[in-house]
C-alpha cells in the first residue's frame, strides 16, 4: 500500500528543480524589464538580459528576437570582443 499522495514527501531532487526554476522565472522577468525599458539600461545590462532570454527565452520567438538584439548591440560597439580578449592574437 502506497501513502496517499497529499501526505507524501517531495525528494530533494523535485524541490531543487523547483527553485531552480524559480530562479530562472525571475531572472527572465528582470530580462524582459531591461530590454522593454531599453533607454534607461547600459549596454553592458542590454546584453545580459539579451543573453538570459537567448538561453532561457519561453518561445523561439523571443528567443530570436533578444538573439537579434544582441547582434544588433555588437554592431554598435565594433572593436568591443577584441579589446576584452586577455590575450591578444598574434600569441600562442
């Protein structure tokens, strides 16, 4: 005989998925904030939430669009991957 279900115990595994996954809703939720309030955020915090929703987004099309985005903030900024680069090029 099985314990009724109301009474049973979740396995830490079901609750650690759980806050995971809450912790990704509002992380997403702060992403979709900062991109629809796109004037008044930094490029820097443009591209993290673009990247949170191209990861985390909930359709393929916000996905895509928070994708383009990213591309679009890229272009703006050219030079920008090299000057972060800890090593540059030329070494090996």
């Amino acid at each position: 005989m099985s314990i009724p279900l109301p009474f049973r115990q979740r396995s830490r595994r079901t609750e650690h998925d759980e806050a995971r996954a809450d912790w990704i809703d509002e992380r997403r939720r702060e992403a979709r904030i900062i991109v629809a309030d796109v004037v008044h955020h930094s490029d820097h915090m443009l591209r993290i939430a673009c990247r949170v929703l191209v990861q985390h987004g909930e359709t393929p099309e916000e996905r895509e669009d928070a994708r383009i985005l990213l591309v679009v903030l890229e272009a703006k900024t050219p030079g920008r991957a090299e000057r972060h680069r800890t090593e540059p090029e030329g070494r090996s």
